[in-house]
C-alpha cells in the first residue's frame, strides 16, 4: 500500500477495511481514549476488534496511514448526518492518539495539533469535502460517542480553513431549555439541529435524545460550557451557523 500524502511517515496496514458504497465526502475526527497510543495503534489493526482509521496522528505529530484512502475503514459505527447512515462509506477517519474524557481529557500536544491541521489540508485539497462535512465522532454518534472532545480546538483548525465555524455567542444569564421542557421553542431547536445535519427527531419534548444532541453540539461549536442546556448562547450560535452555511 502505498501513502495518499506525503505527510505520512509510516504505513501500517489494518485488515479492518471494505469497499465504498457512494461518494467519498465526509472527514470525521476522533480520539482514540486509550492510555497509550501503541495500545490504540495495535487496537486499530486487530482483526477481533473490526476497527480501524484511515490515519493515526501520534501525540508528537507522526502520521501513520492504516487504510487507503479509496477503501471502507471502520470508524464510524453506527451513526447519522444529513440524511445518512454509512458513515464509513462515504468518510475519511482520522484517529488522534489522545487519553479521552476517562484520561482527564487533557489539552492536545501543539505538535499533534499541527499535524492534524496539516494532514485535513492535504486532505481537504485532494477531495471535494464541503466544511460542514468535517466532524467530530461525537456529531455523529451524540448518544454513544463523546470524542474528540471539548478541548479539541476546531477554532484553530478553522483559522486554518478546516471545516465549518462560526465564533461561538458569549455565555450569559435567560432563558434557556432543559430536558423535561416541551412545546414551541424546544420543536424549533430540534429542527435547527436536524437542519444542519444531526439525528434529531422534531417532536418538541426536550427528551434525552435531545440533551445528547445538544451536548455534542456544544462539544464542537459551543466549548465553554458542555451541559445539554440550550441557552441562549447555544442557540444563537446554532443560528449563526446555518445562517453562515448558506
Ligand atoms: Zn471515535
């Protein structure tokens, strides 16, 4: 097998891989969650585990390429965006080697962070993937997955022209919704969220669902505070974001 970029040091092949079905235009990014990245590495090239990335960015920037870019990897599971469900068929995983919420969820290395930039780049000049289209684990999977985290800095990758963002509104005091909470308001929020892309039933009870939903939200666009709260900050930049997508 041979590299897609230029910027991996090493290939080390995964069997965990298929065909596409359908067009390849998604980047999804993760964390691995594990103590050590050559325990995830090994992991993610086990064939009794059935799972795998495209690449793995080691902590010190070093990127390893694991499956073609042209073949299914297995990073995704199961998961949703915009209408669809094979995730893997139509993405590009990225693993970053990174400890995760059960490792106290540590700030990302500068270097590692670097590398991720670099690597989205060459990526994203290679294939036709619109900024809205690059997302977290978490976007996907909100009531399975939290990964890559709320410290994962999409403000930098977005300077650097990775992916959709808008600066996200600044946190006060009002009116907010909380799970248990029903009727116009909480409908209209549900269908924001379903509007720009995730899994969200519109059926104006602020459930469980809903919370998960909000709380990856905020994970990726909302940062300073994670708690399945729609405040107005969370709410406005919602807004800010479709508004901005057009
Ligand atoms: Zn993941």
């Amino acid at each position: 097998m041979r590299p897609d970029s230029g910027l991996v040091s090493e290939v080390v092949p995964s069997p965990n891989q298929g065909e596409r079905v359908g067009p390849l235009d998604m980047l999804i990014l993760h964390y691995t969650g594990m103590p050590t990245a050559q325990v995830a590495l090994a992991r993610l090239c086990d064939p009794a585990a059935e799972v795998s990335a495209h690449y793995f960015v080691f902590e010190d920037g070093r990127i390893v390429q694991m499956v073609d870019e042209e073949r299914r990897a297995w990073h995704a599971g199961r998961g949703f965006w915009d209408g669809e469900r094979d995730l893997n068929s139509r993405s590009i995983g990225i693993e970053i080697a990174h400890v995760g919420h059960d490792g106290g969820l540590p700030p990302y290395p500068d270097a590692q962070i670097a590398a991720v930039i670099a690597l989205c780049r060459d990526i994203l000049a290679r294939r036709k993937i619109p900024p809205q289209r690059v997302l977290a684990h978490s976007d996907v999977a909100p009531e399975r997955k939290e990964d890559p985290g709320e410290v994962f800095p999409w403000d930098k990758l977005a300077d650097a022209g990775i992916g959709h963002h808008v600066p996200p509104a600044p946190i006060r005091d009002g009116r907010f919704f909380a799970q248990g909470d029903q009727g116009q308001p909480v409908e209209a929020l549900q269908a924001m969220l379903a509007l720009y892309g995730y899994e969200q039933p519109v059926t104006g009870l602020y459930d469980a669902r809903t919370a998960a939903v909000v709380t990856a939200f905020q994970r990726h666009f909302r940062q300073a505070r994670v708690d399945g709260v729609a405040d107005a900050s969370t709410i406005t930049t919602l807004r800010d974001l479709i508004a901005a997508r057009r």
